[in-house]
C-alpha cells in the first residue's frame, strides 16, 4: 500500500494514472453553468406606526 501500489490513490499519483481510486476532475463548459441567482435588494423595513 505505497507508491508501487496502482490500486490506491497514492499510487495512482506516483504512476501519473487515472482511475476508480482518482478519478480526473471533470471541467464543466461554460454552457453548463446554472444561470446566477439574483439577489432581493435590500430595502429598508418598515415599522408599523402605533395608532395614538
């Protein structure tokens, strides 16, 4: 369970291989992106006026 060892991440690392144990990282498109969900701009609150 070392460098020589292709089953485990490590090994994998030290081979330069990819596999179950590192799988390659996966580049999204730019296409693919969800769309930015648009913040509520922050208005002032309004406090109820007591009645008098």
């Amino acid at each position: 369970m070392g460098k020589g060892d292709r089953k485990t991440a490590k090994g994998k690392r030290y081979n330069c291989s990819y596999g179950n144990a590192r799988p390659k990282a996966i580049t999204k498109t730019a296409g693919s992106a969800a769309a930015p969900v648009a913040k509520k701009a922050a208005g002032k609150k309004t406090v109820a006026k007591k009645a008098a």
